[in-house]
C-alpha cells in the first residue's frame, strides 16, 4: 500500500467529517519507503494527530506535510486551532500525545508537539529511513 495516499485519504476523511480546510504537501522525492510495520505506525500516528486537530483544537484548517531531510523521513501535521501550553500538563488527559510518542519510539522515531494557546499545534513525526527495515 502506498503511505502517502494513506495518510493522504485520513487528511480528506478526518478534514471532510469535521469541516476543515485540508491542506497537502508532498516535497519532491520525498515518499517514504518503509516497512508495512513502520508504515502502520506513522499512519495511526498521523490520524491520531489529525483526530485531535479536529476534536480538540476548534481549527478550521488542519494540514500535513510529507518530506524527507537527509537520512530522515518527517510528516508534519498543522492546524490553525486554539493550541495549548505544552509545557503544562496535557489538557484532558489527552494520552493520543503519549500513545504517539509510544508509538513513534517503536520505529525508532520521535515525535515533537509545538503549540502555543491561540497560535494553533504542530506535531512531527521523524523517524530514519532504514530503522525497522531489517
């Protein structure tokens, strides 16, 4: 299966269901090529990310981006919504933050939340390329 119409198809599900603005971005060349097991985690950890966006954030325009930087592969997902103080304690519980995280440490990657109230969150997922491949 092809990740970037996976997380491409959760963008335009999760985005259309909540009334979003959805935003796609591809670099060049940038497609990932991963394991199916690897593949799964950053899709489940996308549309976690885009289920809070749409749930949580009051955003009117969540979108992801796919690129690559060296060695790494990263998606990123944005939306224009309330944000919160990352460094309190997560509002609600809101253990999605540390199930991708739990998430993204099984294929060797990581996840970094940037948000700030009323400035909207962004979530990354890095991982390496060949990490889980062999």
């Amino acid at each position: 299966t092809d990740l970037c119409a996976n997380l491409r198809g959760a963008l335009d599900q999760i985005a259309s269901e909540h009334n979003l603005k959805a935003e796609w971005r591809m670099d060049a060349g940038s497609a990932p090529e991963c394991s199916p097991q690897v593949a799964e985690q950053v899709y489940n950890i996308t549309r976690e990310a885009l289920v809070n966006a749409a749930s949580h954030a009051n955003a009117t325009q969540v979108g992801v981006q796919v690129g690559r930087n060296n060695a790494d592969y990263f998606v990123t997902v944005e939306d224009d919504g309330q944000g919160f103080d990352v460094s309190q304690p997560a509002p609600g519980g809101h253990f999605g933050l540390r199930i991708m995280q739990a998430r993204a440490k099984h294929i060797g990657g990581t996840v970094e939340i940037q948000s700030m109230p009323g400035r909207g969150t962004r979530v990354t997922l890095v991982w390496t390329l060949d990490a889980g491949a062999h």
